[in-house]
C-alpha cells in the first residue's frame, strides 16, 4: 500500500503555500517603525500620489534582497488578485510612477474656491423636479374610493361600540352606495375583470349587522340571505349562525333550529370550537321549546366532547325538568369536576424578598386576563350554587337531605370554600320555611369556624333575634360578628338597629354611618340613617340620605313616601304633591297615599283634584270614615244633598252606634226638600236613641210645620230630656266641686276662663250658623225666619273642630258649620 503513497519532493511547489502571506503594504503594526511613511507625516512627501502595489513591491525587492526576490519569482499573489501595471516602465526596469497620479482628481493649484464637482454635475444645472401623481387615471380613482368605503367601515363598527347604533346604520348604508358606485365604475373600465370580493362581502356583513343593532330583523335577514346565497363567497355558509340568532330573538324557535343546523353542516370537523358553539345554541332554544330530550342530547354531546359549567349547569336543568334524581347527581358531579384552566392562585401571592416579582405582580393582578380568570371562577361557583339551590330539595326524601349529599360533594371537590357557603343557604331555606330553630342551629355550627363564614352566621343569627324582638341576643351577634369581621356592614346595620330599638339614636347614627364608610353602597345603612335624622328632627340630612338613595334604587315606593313625607314636613308643598305624584305612579292602589295627596290639593283649593283623590282612596278603602266624612261634606258644599246621603248611610253602618251619622242622614232629607223621609229618619233615631235631645227638637219642628198630633208629645219628651241632662251635669259638677275642693286660686281663675272660652265659642258657632243658613238652597225658605238663639245642650253633628279631619278642620266658617242650622232654640218650642 505504501508503493501507491505519492510523496511530494522538495523541488515540488507546495500545493498549500502562499495561504499564510500577505501584501505587507496592509501591515500597519510596524508604522512607527516604517521611515518611509514617517517622511510622508511630516514633509509634503505625504501629498505625493499613493505608490502602486508594483512599485512597492520593487522597492521591498530592493531592501529585502533574494527573500523578497524569491517570492516574486513564485509568482505568489495576494488574496486580493494580481493588479495590472499603469505605470511606464524605467530604463533600469523598474515601474515608474502611474500616469493616473499626475493630477489629483477635482484639485488644481489655480481653482481653489471652486465648488467640488468630480461629476461635471454643474453645468447641467439644477435637477428637475419629481413627478407629481396623476390622480386624474381611472386606477388611482378606484383606489381612493376603495379608501373612502374602508374609512366609512372603520366609522360605523367604531359608532357600534360607542353604542349610536343609529349612527352606525348610516355610516354602514353610505359605504353600501360607495361600494356599489366603485362596482360600477370597475365594470366600465376593466369589463368586470378586477372584482374586489373582500370588500363588497365587508360591506353588506356590517350592514347587516348595523341592522341588527338596530332592530331592524327583516332587513338584516335580507341582507345575510344575500351573502348566503352568492356562491363567490367562501365560508359565507356559516352566517347561517347570525340568522339563527335573529329567529331566536324573534322566538321564532323551529327556524332557529333550522338555520343553526344548516350552519353546523357548512362547518367542518376541523373547527372543533365552533362546532360546539352552534350545538350549545341548538340545546338552549330546545329548551326554550320544551323539548329536553333532544336539548339533553345536545348537551351530552358537548360534555363529551369539551365540557364547561355553563352546559353542564343546561344539563342538569334539563334532567330536573325531567324529574331524573339519578342523573341530576351525576350532572352535578360532571359540574364540579369541570376543569376552568384556571393558574393557581399562589401565583399572585406578593413575594418578601423578590421586589421585581411584587412589581410583576403589581401589574398582572388587575389585567384583563387576571379579570377573565375572576369572571370564570364567580360564573363557575355561582351556577354551583343554584345548581344545589335547585336539585337539593329533588334529590333527596327533604332538602336538608339534598343539602348535605351537596355538600359532601363539594367537600370532596376542587371547590371546598364553597361547602360553608351551601350550608349558609341551608339555613337561610329554614328561613324561607319559617323553620326558624332549624335555621339557628345550623348557624351556630359556624362560631367556631374561620373568621368570614363565623361573621356571615352571626349576621343572620342577630337578624334572626331582632325580628323575634330579643333584642339582646340580636345585640350579642351583632357584636360577635363585629369582632369577627369589624368591616361587615351588616352587621354594623345590625347593631344600629339594636341602639335604635333601645332609644340611643346617637349612637345607632354613628353605626348606620361607619357601615357607610365601609360600604358606600349598602342601602339598608342609608335607609335608616335617614330614618334616624328625620326622628332627631334633621330633615335637611334626612332628605339628602333619600336621596340618594333614590339614586341608588329607583322607584322604590318607600324611598319614595320618605321624600313626599319629608318635603310635606318641611312645607315644600309643590315639591310634596310631585313626589307624592310619582309614588302614586308605583303604588296606585295606596288609599293612605291617595286621601293624603287629596289633603294637599285641598289645601291649595283645588276641590276638583282633591275629590278625585279622595273618592279613589274611598273606593279602594270605603271603610275610612275620615274620607267618607270628607265626601260627604264636599257633595254638602257642591250643593248635592242627595249624593251625601250615600256616604253618611255607610258611615253609620260602619259606626252604627253613633248618633251623628243618623242626624246627617236626616238633615240631608231636610235639606233637600223631602220631610217626609226626614220625619221618618227622625222617628228611627229617637227609637234607638230616645234621649237624644237634637232629634227631640227636630222632631218637634217638623212635627209643628206639618201640623201632625205628635209635636206636643215630642214637646214633653224634649222637656224631660232637658231636665235629665241638667240633672246630670248637677251631680256631674257637684262631684267635681267636691274633688276639686282643695284646689287654689289659680284653680278657680282657670275655671272662669274656660267657661268664658265657651260662651266665646258659642257666639262663634252662632255667627257661624248665621252664615251657613243665609246660603242654603230656598228648599230651606221655611227655617230662615228662626230666631237665632242657641241652646247651650246643642251638639254639632259633626263633633268639634279640633276632632275632625285635618281637610274638614281647614275649611271655610260656612263648610264647618254646613248643619248649623240645626241649632234651635227654646224659643221654638210650641207654648
């Protein structure tokens, strides 16, 4: 093998050599040392013209003698290739200087000042300006209007999101007329050639859309049936789904049903995510159709496939409507193991010692996935609640029995936080049961347990206390859930609550304030810190606490009733009568609030709305005497005698022990002509009250007018009546000079004074009398002539002013007094 091993000779070339060597020219490590350059840096040697490689290599030839004459024999070359000789050979056969080197290029010693122009570039003059843009060709007219009807898309989604959805259907219409003008335009100049199908399926899909937005379903059904239909469309199939939905919002549940299927056709098996989308719509308007077996296939199917709680919480609906226990706990079970991909919650715990981790963390932990995350987990554990609300009492022979195999199941889940919260609701179900010691003995498990769930038992506890009035239990957990959680608003309401009970406003306001501190928003807080105010006589602050609570909850009738009330309080009437307006908006069936808007309207004068209101009141409550006096006098001063009868017959069926309804009775029949009836009314009171001395007088009267036998007899009956009441308030007053024996002076004086205050009102009530009488009706004619002395006996019918309703009391002296003409004297007795 050796014999066929080639050697290289020593008179050989080398086949690798010359790799190694280089043009020393490039040597710049001995510059300091190279003489030759040092010249140059310091005399005019240095603005000679740079030698050639040729040059000096000859000049190295000469220095470094038969080395560097060896090497240029070889004929060995430099990396950078051999480079030709310009210059003119010398007679000793060394290159001379190159011709190209005799000028510098662009310098001479007579142009200095010039401007450098290696170019020539001067005399040509400036350059010519560019090209401006044709915009005029048919190319550049299409592509701005394409521009416009892109800018007119981006304008009607932007309105969409900002909610002018009006705006958006506008915009979204001119891109359309853009659209179809630019179609035209491309079919004159390129004969239908250059079609731009991205943008025209752009415009009708926002178009549709908008129309959506808008509620205009035809329309938008019409222009998704247009992109359907047109088969230049790829994947224009799927908007099947879009006009699914229109159906379902119109609860048109079979076409539903059809397009969504017709959508999942057009879908591939490849796009897993949609799939499931439309089957999870199929399963939702199945159920909203009855049909659960076919919404239980759905869903099934997607369990199988890509289970989430939001189908697994449709399942179990759908086997409680079916009444299956078995596969509701199955279901249930399916939910709780429902993987949410959630990352651990460690994660976002601050960490001591690594500031840049805490300043990460600082940034991820409200973001818009660590938001996302939350939302899935509250979804999660919220249908986990209902879904155990719903089936506990299903599954199980009792729902405390469905509660606890509930419980045991989240016990044994990734959601054990959850088990305290189910047995919270246990508890509150009692509740609902009116079970109450059920419901305390399942809250007084939690005292020992974690500090959230041991204050949210011993809120309910004190709210179960306080409704049973033990107000010193109610007190006691109110305190306990205080120490547990001193940030519960709830609980700080319940102690307030407690402090109010036992007459500590003070105190109770500071509670009901520290409550809203710690939670701006809890209502029951602000309702009573206004309660407490308008009870420490603080209307203004009051005001302003229902106030804004009404911001918080509108149309709540007793906010509400609370700002009319306070308002009315403070005088405010046009204030009151509106809010007392908008209350009876709400509640229109109130027949407090009903008289006491009529009040008010009587109050400023307006008879007309105040009957209105009162006679709504009466006809929701006719048992109020108060409303049934108030219409009867108002039908009194409206001259309608005959339909006050109406209501003073029913207030003496309601009160048929009081006589004044009876002689009202009788006075209207008088008033209004019929004496007959009058008589008769007369005649009934006297049997029922025989010593009643007004219905005696009268009796007498009309008896005397009439001409009839029995004058005389009532007469007498009149006589002994009078002397009974004498007789009585003899001993009546005699008893009372003998009790009040030992009174002083001061005692005598005040006597005096009250009976000069009754004389007074006597007067007043004859002048008053006077007044009424001089405008009743000439049905009257025959009593005006009467004297008009007053009997001291004599009671007004409708008792005295003080005791009447606030309406009644606020009236004229001629409304006051409308039977005052039934005040007669002893002058009319027959002699």
């Amino acid at each position: 093998m050796m014999e066929q091993v080639h050697l290289a000779g020593e008179d050989e070339d080398e086949l690798y050599s010359g790799y190694n060597d280089y043009n020393p020219l490039f040597d710049t490590e001995n510059l300091q040392q190279d003489e030759g350059f040092q010249n140059a840096v310091k005399t005019s040697h240095g603005r000679r013209p740079p030698m050639t490689a040729t040059r000096q290599f000859a000049i190295q030839r000469g220095q470094m003698g038969t080395t560097a004459g060896a090497r240029l024999k070889t004929g060995l070359v430099s990396s950078m290739g051999a480079r030709p000789v310009t210059g003119i050979a010398a007679a000793d056969g060394s290159v001379a200087r190159p011709m190209t080197a005799v000028k510098a290029a662009g310098y001479s010693s007579t142009g200095r000042g010039q401007q450098f122009d290696p170019m020539n570039q001067a005399s040509k003059g400036p350059a010519p300006p560019l090209e401006t843009k044709n915009e005029d060709t048919p190319e550049e007219k299409i592509k701005n209007l394409e521009k416009k009807v892109n800018g007119l898309i981006e304008e009607s989604c932007l309105a969409n999101s900002r909610g002018e959805f009006s705006l958006a259907l506008e915009k979204a219409k001119e891109a359309g007329r853009k659209e179809r003008m630019l179609g035209r335009q491309r079919d004159e100049l390129f004969n239908g050639e250059q079609v731009n199908l991205d943008q025209t399926y752009s415009v009708l899909f926002n178009v549709a859309n908008q129309y959506e937005a808008n509620e205009m379903y035809q329309e938008a059904l019409n222009t998704y049936q247009v992109i359907v239909k047109n088969k230049m469309f790829s994947h224009a199939g799927r908007l099947r789904v879009n006009i699914g939905n229109i159906y379902f919002k119109q609860r048109n549940f079979p076409k539903a049903v059809k397009y969504y299927r017709m959508a999942l056709d057009q879908v591939p098996n490849t796009h897993k995510e949609m799939r499931i989308k439309i089957m999870k719509n199929i399963g939702i308007v199945f159920v909203k159709m009855g049909q659960y077996s076919d919404a239980i296939t759905s869903f099934e199917h997607i369990m199988s496939e890509k289970p989430d709680y939001e189908t697994a919480f449709n399942l179990l609906l759908c086997y409680y409507a079916t009444g299956d226990r078995d596969k509701m706990k199955k279901t249930f079970q399916q939910l709780l193991g429902v993987d949410l991909n959630l990352d651990d919650e460690d994660k976002y715990l601050p960490h001591p010692d690594d500031k840049h981790a805490n300043l990460v963390l600082e940034v991820i932990k409200n973001d818009a996935l660590r938001e996302k995350e939350k939302e899935a987990k509250e979804g999660m554990e919220r249908c986990l609640m209902a879904a155990a609300k719903l089936i506990a009492p299903a599954i199980e022979q009792s729902f405390s029995a469905g509660y606890d195999w509930c419980v045991d199941c989240v016990k044994q889940s990734a959601f054990t936080d959850l088990a305290n919260d189910l047995e919270i609701n246990k508890a509150i179900m009692y509740l609902k049961q009116k079970e109450f010691s059920q419901a305390v003995e399942v809250l007084k498990t939690f005292e020992k347990k974690d500090s959230k769930c041991a204050s949210v038992a011993a809120t309910n506890l004190s709210f179960i206390y306080f409704l049973q009035s033990e107000y010193q239990l109610a007190e006691k957990y109110a305190e306990v859930a205080m120490t547990a959680d001193r940030y519960n608003p709830a609980a700080l309401v319940n102690k307030g609550n407690c402090l109010f009970v036992q007459g500590e406003l003070e105190k109770c306001r500071d509670y009901y304030q520290e409550a809203l501190r710690t939670e701006a928003s809890c209502t029951e807080a602000l309702y009573n810190l206004g309660l407490v105010n308008k009870k420490l006589g603080h209307l203004e602050a009051s005001l302003d606490c229902f106030l804004k609570l009404h911001a918080i909850l509108r149309n709540n009738a007793e906010v509400l009733f609370q700002i009319a009330s306070l308002y009315d309080m403070l005088e405010d009437t046009p204030q009151a009568t509106e809010w007392f307006t908008q209350l009876i908006s709400i509640v229109p069936t109130d027949p407090a609030i009903l008289s006491r808007l009529g009040e008010l309207f009587d109050n400023e004068g307006d008879k007309s709305q105040a009957y209105q209101y009162h006679y709504e009141s009466f006809r929701y409550f006719p048992s109020n005497i108060e409303i049934i006096e108030w219409l009867g006098a108002y039908f009194i001063d409206s001259q309608f005698v005959e339909k006050a009868i109406h209501y003073f017959e029913r207030a003496a069926v309601i009160q048929p022990n009081q006589v004044k309804w009876q002689l009202m009775i009788a006075s209207c029949h008088r008033r209004s002509g019929n004496y007959q009836q009058a008589l008769e009314t007369y005649k009934r009171i006297h049997k029922k009250f025989p010593d009643n001395i007004e219905c005696l007088k009268f009796l007498v009267r009309l008896c005397s007018d009439l001409g009839l036998k029995e004058a005389q007899e009532y007469a007498t009956k009149l006589k002994k009546a009078e002397k009974a009441k004498e007789l009585r308030e003899q001993r009546a007053s005699s008893g009372t000079r003998r009790t009040g024996s030992g009174r002083s002076a001061r005692g005598g004086s005040a006597d005096s004074g009250h009976g000069s205050r009754q004389s007074s009102a006597r007067s007043g009530s004859a002048r008053r009398s006077g007044k009424t009488r001089a405008s009743l009706p000439e049905a009257n004619g025959p009593y005006e002539v009467e004297s008009q002395n007053v009997d001291a006996s004599y009671v007004d019918p409708l008792g005295p002013s003080t005791e009447r309703p606030k309406t009644a009391a606020r009236r004229r002296d001629q409304t006051e007094d409308e039977f005052g003409d039934e005040e007669l004297g002893d002058d009319l007795l027959p002699e």
